[in-house]
C-alpha cells in the first residue's frame, strides 16, 4: 500500500501528528508528496518519495534528476511519477513523468 499526501492545507487541517500516528498503523510501503507536505508531516520509516517538479525527485534518500527532454504541460506528472515507481521502481518513475511532461493534459 502506498499513500500520496496530496495537499499541505490537508494535512495541517487533519493535524500532522494524527495523520503520522495513522500512517504508522497502517505501515504503507510508500508515502509521496512534494517536499512542504512531507516537511510538514516529518514522517520517517517508510520509502519516502520526494516530488520536486523541475528539480527531479528524493526516492529512498536517493536524488534523481529529471529526465531531459521537452516540458510541454506539467498536468499529471506526479500522478505518472507515483504509477511509475509503482509498476516498476525509481526508474520507470522518473521515465513516466518525463513522458507525462512531454505532452498536453494528462497521460492516458
């Protein structure tokens, strides 16, 4: 199981500390989001998967910078950089949002 933090604004209104002790109950194997929500979570444990836009992504204390090619629409790109590491690991994650940025709307 994987969770995708998804807003800072959430988290702060559900409380950062009772969403930490949920996260701990369920143990998923993944947590991602950009680097304000996981600053304001500050969870620990788990693989956590930084998304940082045009500056690549942190999977497992590991940076990795983005792939090179053209940005064309950023629609979806963390979206595709979750299914990506889902389906296949850093590599395929980073692949996927390259792709994903690649093109207008989001990736099919």
């Amino acid at each position: 199981m994987s969770v995708d933090l998804s807003s800072v604004n959430v988290i702060r209104e559900f409380g950062a500390e009772r969403l930490a002790d949920r996260l701990a109950r369920i143990g998923p194997a993944a947590i991602f989001g950009n680097e304000a929500e996981h600053e304001e979570l500050a969870a620990g444990g788990e693989t956590l998967i930084v998304k940082r836009g045009p500056r690549g992504a942190t999977i497992a204390g590991e940076d990795l910078p983005p792939v090179p090619g053209e940005v064309v629409d950023t629609t979806g790109a963390g979206d595709a950089l979750a299914a990506g590491y889902l389906v296949g690991g850093p590599k395929l994650a980073m692949d996927a949002a390259a792709r994903c940025v690649a093109q207008i709307g989001t990736m099919p």
